[in-house]
C-alpha cells in the first residue's frame, strides 16, 4: 500500500487529502508512528507540525529525489543559529532557503 507521500507524488493524492490519512490512521493505529504512516521521516514531520505551509516544499524535494535530511544539514551548516530556532520566524526562514535551493 503507497502512502499519502507517494500518492502525491504518483498524483492519486493531493496535499490537502492529509487530514483524510490521519483521520485513517487514528481508526486504526496499528504499530506504525504517524510519520512513518504518511511516509515522512521525522525531520519532515516535525517540520510540518511547525508549518503545514511547508508541505508542497517537501513534496517537491521528494520530487525531485533529494533527501530533506541532506538539505536540513546544509542549512544547519550554514544558517546554525536559525536552524536550531523552533520559532516561526525560523521555520520561514527555512522555507525560503529550501525554494531557493530547490529553484
């Protein structure tokens, strides 16, 4: 069975389905975390709890077969301070590098 990022990418799904999937993985939980369900790795995940905004950029990097992890340590390495920052000032500054990145 694909999952809601694959579906996406494949186009059987949309990125405003999201809340469909979850709704099915509350009806039955079974052992598989919510991310791993959706098909997001941690880093993903936590990024889109902090702004969903940012889901269509994380399609787009899987789109394009690049890892958000690989990505997330660039930015890291040459953006520390904001990097390490959970506020919404630094998840927008983020997006911003990530379009440029990926443009």
């Amino acid at each position: 069975m694909s999952n809601f990022i694959e579906k996406c990418l494949l186009r059987e799904a949309q990125p405003e389905d999201i809340d469909e999937f979850i709704e099915l993985w509350h009806q039955n939980p079974g052992k598989q975390p919510l991310h791993e369900y959706l098909g997001m790795t941690r880093n993903e995940y936590a990024l889109w709890i902090a702004n969903a905004a940012i889901l269509p950029t994380l399609l787009n990097i899987r789109s394009k077969h690049q890892s958000m992890d690989q990505l997330l340590a660039e930015f890291d390495h040459q953006f520390p301070a904001i990097a390490k920052s959970t506020s919404p000032s630094g998840a927008m500054a983020l997006m911003k590098w990530l379009k440029v990145r990926l443009a």
